[in-house]
C-alpha cells in the first residue's frame, strides 16, 4: 500500500483561489503560499494567469487556469482560444467545464468533440487537462457517460466538481469516476474538501489530485497527526486506483 510524506500529500494539492473578488495581493499570497508548502499547482481564473506565471518562475509550481469557469456554458470556439490565450499568459495546466447542457440533450458527440479539441490544444504545448464534470447536476449514468468518453479521449484528469455548483466532490462520486476510466486517465476531486479526513478518503477513493482554497489547514492537520503517532508517513489503501476496464 502506498506511503504518502508530507511532501507528497503537497504535490496532490491544487492550491486554490477563484473567488470573483479575489485582488492581485491575493493572488500574490496564493503563490506565495503554494511556493511555501511546495503545492503541485495553484487554481485560478485564467485572467490571473501571467501574474501567477510571473510569481512562480523558476519553480516547478504549476499554474492551472480555469476555462468556462464554472458554468460551462460557451461555445467550444470561445474555450479553444481562452485555453490558447491562457497558454499563452504562462498558464501550464487548463482545468475546462464541459457543456453541461449538450449532456443533458445527449449529444455526446458534441462532448467529445469539445473534449478532443481542448485535450489536443493541451497536449500540442504538453500540459495536462483537466475535464470538470459538475457531478451535482448529473445523473450517475451522466456521470458514467462522460468518463467513457474520457477514457476515450483521454484527458490527463477527470474532475468532480467547481466549487461553485450546489455540492462538491463525493467519495461515491470519485470510486464511479475511477470504475470507468481505471489507470487509463486519472481523477481530480474539488469542491468542499476541507478537512484532512475528507482529503485521505477522496485519495482512498482514487483520486490521484487535489482541489481545494484548506490546503494549508489540511496540510498543518496531517502534520499534528504524524507528530502525535510519531510517524513521518501515513499509509492508505486505494483499492479504487485500480480497477478494471
């Protein structure tokens, strides 16, 4: 079973901020932060990301630019230029949200038409993308559905949720996810992770990524908790990291 360090639960993390509100001094303090606890990636609008880009340079801090944040609903012309313009701005990872109407009609081809023109854009500059789903408006058969057509496709991630929708990520949600898509693409739970309990059951659950605004309280609860068991590793079980096809 697999040991995790504190310096591995950091690079799971996506240290985020997407609040509408959010200044250049707190987006400043977020890479800040993410430099701190060496975080795998900060989480931002794409409008904030060649000032992340310039707060990182010269570490190996990702910065990952939200497109179609969060409701989905642009075309997927609009979500090719702003995934090329974020590129462009010094963004290294592109979390985009599908069209989530076009799924409820059930036009998955145009899904994963969408799909295979942002992941190609991705791939072309050799960043991850990562697909999110918004699994609170959908059914666990639209769920299943899209993560089909992922391990079609075959994004780097496919994600729970934005935050912004009216629930997050689920452990149930998560070891679905995961059934479909198995090792073939991995999986992202965000929204409402807040707890370091929460966050060792998404990534029992399988989820190789993080999203959350508490990394830094999850990331000081899992050191107290290594401190009080004097132990400088704690081991989980992922019986859904694997799975079959």
């Amino acid at each position: 079973m697999p040991q995790y360090t504190l310096a591995d639960f950091a690079r799971l993390i996506d240290h985020t901020n997407l609040k509408a509100y959010a200044s250049a001094e707190d987006i400043i303090q977020l890479c800040n932060e993410a430099k701190e606890y060496h975080f795998k990636m900060v989480a931002v609008n794409q409008v904030q990301s060649k000032l992340c880009a310039e707060q990182l340079a010269g570490t190996d801090i990702d910065v990952g630019a939200a497109i179609s944040f969060p409701l989905g609903q642009t075309t997927v012309e609009s979500k090719e230029f702003d995934t090329k313009n974020a590129i462009e701005n010094g963004a290294t990872e592109i979390d985009y949200v599908i069209n989530i109407t076009e799924l409820k009609n059930k036009n998955y081809a145009y899904l994963e038409d969408e799909m295979t023109r942002i992941v190609a854009i991705c791939h072309a500059h050799q960043i991850p993308c990562k697909v999110i789903f918004e699994n609170c408006y959908l059914t666990k058969d639209e769920i299943k559905q899209m993560a089909e057509i992922a391990l079609k496709v075959k994004p780097d991630f496919i994600k729970t949720a934005t935050g912004f929708g009216t629930g997050g990520a689920t452990v149930e949600d998560v070891k679905l996810m995961k059934s479909v898509v198995g090792d073939s693409v991995k999986v992202k739970a965000a929204g409402g992770i807040r707890n370091s309990d929460t966050f060792l059951a998404m990534i029992q659950a399988g989820a190789d990524r993080i999203g959350t605004s508490s990394g830094i309280a999850i990331m000081n609860a899992l050191k107290q908790r290594m401190d009080v068991d004097h132990v400088d590793s704690i081991t989980i079980d992922r019986p859904y990291a694997k799975v079959k096809q």
